[in-house]
C-alpha cells in the first residue's frame, strides 16, 4: 500500500493553529478589551479619570462598571447584609511560592565491578522544598453601587 502526502495538511495546520491562537487570546481580558466592552460608562469619563483607571488605580465613589474596567472581573464575591443595608465585595487574589529550605536524603546506588561483585554505595541527594499558595491582592466594597473601602496589599 502506498501512502501518499495529503496535499491540504499545511492548510489543515493554518487553520488549527488560528483557532488555537482564536481561543488563546478570547479568553485574554484587558484593559482596552474591557473599556471597550463598557464603551457607555468609559467614553464619557475624564481623560485623567481614564488614566487612572488604566492604572489599575481604584479610589472611593468609583461604580462597579469603573472597578471592572480598571481591575477585570474578580476572583471571589460576596454580599453582606446589615443593619446598614446590602454591600458586595469584590476579592483580587495573586499567588506566591517561598523557598522552604532544602532537605539531603541518601540514596543508595549500585555499582557492579568486573570481578561480579556489587558495590554499595550511599550518595546525597539534595532537594529544594517552596511552599505556595494564594491570598487577596485587593479588597473593594461596594455598597448602593459604589465603592466605599478599598484593601490593597502590594
């Protein structure tokens, strides 16, 4: 049986590999993605207003639709009702990894030598440990619609 080369395979790789990259970048919430997307609330803000939102600086009295253009969409929501009345916070997490320490174990390894004999030997073994996890980046309250606290740990 002959196999012959299929003559749309470049084509067939062309296409996939813009639908890959389609799918890579859809999912990629920026900036100028999002001000776009709230075109009605961005457009008519000041033009020191717009930089500071670019900024990713978030300040008290900025609408919910202003916090989703500087700071995308949040990790985490919740809604605490009270005497007060109803707020939301919204949660912006970050990630981070510290180095643990390193640990030495000994493993042993063996050698044959060319009377037969097997050779026992114990050799270090070094390994570095990180520990790694997540914690709240910033904190904004909302309450009627506005923001009313802002938490940042930089």
């Amino acid at each position: 049986m002959i196999y012959r080369r299929m003559k749309s395979f470049p084509a067939f790789t062309v296409v996939t590999f813009l639908l890959f990259a389609g799918l890579f970048f859809a999912g990629c919430s920026t900036f100028a993605s999002r001000s776009e997307e709230m075109a009605s609330v961005f457009d008519p803000l000041p033009a020191e207003t717009k930089m500071r939102l670019k900024n990713e600086d978030v300040r008290l009295g900025d609408t919910k639709e202003m916090v989703y253009v500087a700071l995308g969409e949040p990790d985490g929501k919740t809604v605490r009702t009270d005497e007060s009345g109803t707020g939301e916070t919204w949660y912006y997490l970050d990630s981070y990894q510290r180095y643990g320490g390193s640990t030495v174990t000994y493993a042993p390894r063996y050698y044959s030598a060319r009377n037969g004999r097997v050779i026992t030997t114990t050799e270090p073994i070094f390994r570095d440990y990180y520990y790694s996890g997540f914690y709240v980046r910033r904190q904004i309250v909302f309450r009627g619609g506005k923001v009313t606290e802002v938490v940042s740990k930089e």
